[in-house]
C-alpha cells in the first residue's frame, strides 16, 4: 500500500468515525447507562480527535509531496486570498459558537444534557448554514491552488467527499434538537454556499 493511499484511508477513517461517534443514539445510551461517562463524553471526545490528528499530520508530513503542476508566482496568488478568506470566515464564525460546548466543559455542568435551548442564527449563520464547512472548502482547495501537489489534493478530496455525510449526520441531530425550528432554518438559509446579497449585507456592503 502506497503512503499517500495509507493516508487517505485514514482520513477517511478519521472522518467516519468522528460521525459515528457524534450520534445522538449514543449520547442517549451512554445519559441512560453511564451518566458520569456522558458527562465527560465530549471531553473525551475532544481528546481522541486530538491526538489522531495529531498521527494524521505526522503521516502528512512524512509524505513525498510530488507537484502535479509548475504555476508561476502570479498564477498561485489567488490561492492565498482564499487561504485568508476561509481562515477569517471560520475565526468570525467561531464567535457563535460556545467554547465551553465546543471543548465539553460545559456538559460537566448539564450532565452530557444539551447546552442550547434556542437555535443560534446569528453572523455567518445568518447565510449559511455551516460557515465553518465554508471556510473550510475555502481553505484547504486555497492550499491547493497555492502548493497544487499530490498530498494535498488527496487531503482536499478526501475532506470535500467527505463533507455531505458529515452535514447529513450533524443536521439530522441538529432537527432531532430543535425540531421545527431547525427545518424552517434549513429552507431559508443554504447549505454551504451564500447568497451574495447575503454576505454584502453582513459585511455592510447593503442595507
């Protein structure tokens, strides 16, 4: 097996099993049969996906990176305002979000209970559904465009494939949470990609 495939492979691996392991059905398992574990659930969680990242930058970077093609300086620019773009999409998205929820802390608290009792629709919200998966796509294919090698294309693939199954299973909790709420949200607001009149609006640019 190759080391790009072998890397491949378990991305995907990572990826699936961060799905998996986010369901509903097993939160409410562990809530029923083990009140303590669920509480720290997400921590542990947190920690898993930690360190397997952490094995999956190690292979990245183990890998023979070959460039697929020789783009001048000019040609490549592009990419790094993407780069910028979809950093800057995800650090403002990030405002929305509660760290104490995002890390676990505070499900100590709500003894692995839901945090939110109201859906958050607020900044990029407000355009799309899942501005961090935006900013994402925009990142990793701005990567791309700037270092168009072998590794990263896989890794850009990989996660864009990827993507549909990870919204499918975070939406299906997300309507199972908020119920009504949530389906409303989802026929006005769109997926990943906004509407412009949208964005000039957050950004100022239209009344």
């Amino acid at each position: 097996m190759s080391p790009l495939f072998a890397f491949a492979l378990n991305l995907a691996a990572f990826f699936l099993a961060h799905s998996a392991l986010a369901s509903n059905r097993l939160k409410d398992a562990l809530r029923r049969h083990a009140p303590r574990l669920a509480a720290a659930y997400r921590l542990v969680y947190n920690a898993l996906f930690l360190a397997w990242s952490g094995v999956l930058v190690w292979q990245y970077r183990a890998l023979p990176k070959h460039a697929l093609v020789d783009w001048p300086l000019w040609v490549r620019a592009p990419g790094l305002l993407l780069v910028l773009a979809g950093l800057w999409i995800m650090r403002t998205a990030f405002r929305n979000y509660d760290w104490g929820e995002f890390v676990g802390t505070r499900y100590l608290q709500t003894g692995g209970r839901p945090v939110h009792s109201s859906l958050q629709i607020e900044g990029w919200n407000r355009c799309v559904r899942h501005p961090l998966y935006l900013g994402t796509l925009m990142l990793i294919w701005g990567m791309v465009w700037l270092s168009p090698n072998d590794a990263l294309l896989t890794f850009a693939l990989v996660t864009s494939l990827y993507l549909p199954l990870g919204i499918w299973s975070e939406e299906r909790k997300l309507v199972a949470e908020f119920g009504d709420a949530y389906r409303r949200y989802k026929a006005e607001v769109p997926m990943i990609w906004p509407h412009i009149q949208c964005v000039k609006k957050l950004l100022g640019y239209a009344t």
